[in-house]
C-alpha cells in the first residue's frame, strides 16, 4: 500500500486547542484527517484558561469567536494592574482587529474546537488510548494503535501523524523527541471558582514574590490565581478540605484589592494547582510525524500563553502538511520550516518566562510584565496580518 493509499492523509493525537485546530484546519484543506482522544471533552483540564490578544485575534480569523462569546463566555475590555504602591484599570485598546479578550471555560472551548473541526470534515474519535505508533520497513511512522473505552484494540494508519497531547505527550515519548531548550523553575500555581464577585475585567497584582489575579469566565465566575515560588504555598497545599481559605488567606497578604473582592462571592469549585512545571522545547518533526502545542513546548503559566501558542503552532503546522503531504514541496523540509517558525515566534515569551519565574523585585518584575504585553502586541498584530485561512469560508458556515 502506497502513503497516498492509506485510510487517513493525517492522525491527530489528542483533541483540545491544538489539536482540534490543527484537525480542522487540515480539513477544511481537503485532507483526510481522524482526531483522536482518550476521553471526551466534557471535562476542564487543568488550565486557568485566559486567551491573549493574540488567541482573540486567532479566533476571530478562524469565524469561532463569536461563538465562544455566544457560550456564555464573558467578552472582557478592561484590565486592573495591582502592585504595592496601589491598582489601576484600564481600558483594552483596540489593536489588530480586536478590543476584547476572553477567557472561555476549557471544556466549553475544547468542546466547540472539536466541533467545529468536525463540521471541517475531520473525524472524531473521542474513546482511544494511543499506545503505540505503527512504521513502515524505513522507520517512518505511519499510523498509531489505541486501545478503545471497551478495552478493545484499533490501527489508524495514516501518511502522517500529530501529537497534540498534551505536556505528557505519548506521541513525544514513542518517537523520543529530543529537547532542545530547557530550564528549571519551582513555582506553585493554584486556582478555584469564585461566583458573584464584582469583576469587571482581567486583573494581575505583583508583589513579593507573589503574582496573582482573575479572569472572569462562564456562569458569573472568576478564574482566581497565584502563582509563588513553591515553598511559599506550603500553607495552601498543605490545607486539605480548607484549601480554599487558605489561598484567599493568601491573597490577603499579597493581593488586598483583589482579595477583597473575592471575598464578596464564594467559592464554587475545589482550589486546584500545579507545582514545578517543565519549561522546555522538543524537536517538532521526524519522519511522518510532529508535535504541536504543549507536546512540543511548554513554559510555566507565569506568562499566560498557552492557549495562544496553540493556536499559532497549529496553524503553522496546518500549513506545512498542507505543502508537505500535497507535493508543494517534500514534506521534510516543510516540517523543518514549521519548526523553525515555531522557534522564532516563541523566542520573547520563553526568554521572558525563564526572567519572570527567577521573581525580580516586584519593579523589575512589572517591567517584565509591560515588555511582555509589547511582545503580545506584537505577535497579535503578526497573526492578523496572516492571510485569510483556506477554506474556512465554508466551514465556518457549516
């Protein structure tokens, strides 16, 4: 059997932000794509979910952001900056193409990424558990074995093959994708829901060694966060069942605004966290197959880009099997191509993440935070100078 005769032009390992988009935008190109997951959609990972400039600016040329604001998704325009020596708020400008950003809830957002790739032409399969990759007598990867829900076993063999899975990427393990950029960095992030607080828009508050904030999502609830160096949390993790007192305790000595206004609602979720998150780089691509979103890079949360990085890596790489698998030009250096354009674009917010996770004085610390938000000006403004997607007219309109 010939590549070109193999069921699938495409297998899509793991269906939230950059998979489901890479998967729709293939699709809408005409390629035979099968998305695939190990669970559905209807739960949030872990994640606090708020959407850069550049996200909004992403959804917006893709036909979704409406949709995500008719989810019940908050549309927000204005965000407050705290610090030791008082807050301020301010309003959104408008800058490429858009004045609002947004911070949707990741089940509801996964959810209609998947769809909407659905209605592109991919195929869904949200029961499979990838456990292996299938390759030819040359070693190229061509297709995955998963066990299904049932405990049942299935091949998709397919020209190409994307790990879209996540930090922990099965796909990135079987095919050993080497790291070619890393540092450490011992901070704690932990998060819950607070409902019928007075927010009005994003909010960040720098202190000693403390960064913490909100972002307003579905159902009249706030995302609450903090982000420290781990040993400073000890209190929070430690606090069992009282988690949640003791992450608003916790803002009450770093962030009393913010704090304050929390403790007007109450709140509606369990406090959840992540500790010591790898911040790394891996090779994208080898013989039949790449890695997109946090299966090929990730930086802590401090930056609050992930979300946009997915998208802006799938979109790139959508581009590259689009000339790699249609014969524009051979796929090898296509892939390479998409590799390097990933590396360029996430140089500011990885070299920024590395300075911002080290916690400079809270002065230092905001003069980060402002070159930062020039850096996702920038790529904002690149990403709405891209051409208009293929296809996409259509499939939005499916």
């Amino acid at each position: 059997m010939s590549q070109r005769d193999l069921p699938y032009d495409v297998v899509v390992v793991g269906a939230r932000c950059a998979g489901a988009t890479t998967a729709r935008l293939l699709a809408t190109r005409g390629l035979r794509v099968a998305l695939v997951d190990r669970a559905p959609l209807s739960r949030d990972p872990l994640s606090t979910h708020g959407i850069a400039r550049g996200g909004v600016v992403q959804l917006s040329r893709w036909g979704l952001l409406d949709r995500v604001l008719e989810s019940g998704a908050p549309p927000v325009r204005e965000v407050t900056f705290g610090a030791p020596a008082g807050e301020r708020t301010v309003p959104l400008k408008a800058r490429a193409g858009v004045d609002l950003v947004v911070a949707p809830r990741r089940r509801v957002l996964d959810a209609l990424l998947a769809d909407a790739a659905v209605h592109a032409g991919a195929e869904l399969r949200a029961d499979l558990a990838v456990d292996g990759l299938v390759r030819d007598g040359a070693g190229r990867v061509t297709g995955v074995t998963a066990r299904t829900s049932m405990g049942g076993h299935v091949v998709l063999r397919a020209r190409h093959v994307v790990g879209a899975d996540g930090l922990r990427s099965t796909v990135a393990r079987l095919v050993d994708a080497e790291t070619t950029c890393s540092f450490a960095a011992d901070l704690s992030l932990f998060y819950l829901y607070v409902r019928g607080a007075p927010w009005r828009g994003f909010e960040f508050h720098v202190a000693d060694r403390a960064f913490s904030g909100v972002f307003p999502t579905h159902d009249d609830t706030g995302c609450v966060w903090i982000v420290r160096p781990t040993a400073l949390l000890d209190g929070v993790r430690a606090a069992g069942a009282r988690r949640d007192a003791a992450l608003l305790s916790e803002l009450d000595d770093v962030a009393v605004p913010l704090a304050a206004r929390a403790r007007v609602g109450h709140p509606v979720s369990k406090v959840r966290g992540v500790r010591a998150l790898p911040n790394h780089v891996r090779r994208a691509h080898g013989a039949g197959w790449s890695l997109v979103g946090d299966a090929g890079y990730h930086r802590d949360p401090i930056t609050g880009h992930g979300i946009t990085d997915a998208f802006r890596d799938a979109e790139l790489l959508a581009d590259a099997l689009t000339d790699g698998l249609g014969g524009a030009r051979p796929e090898a250096s296509a892939l390479a191509a998409y590799e390097s354009a990933r590396d360029v674009a996430l140089a500011d917010v990885f070299r920024l993440t590395r300075e911002l996770t080290a916690f400079p004085d809270p002065a230092h610390f905001v003069e980060l935070q402002l070159e930062l938000a020039e850096a996702l000006d920038r790529e904002a403004t690149q990403l709405a100078s891209r051409p208009e997607p293929a296809g996409l007219d259509a499939a939005s309109a499916a």
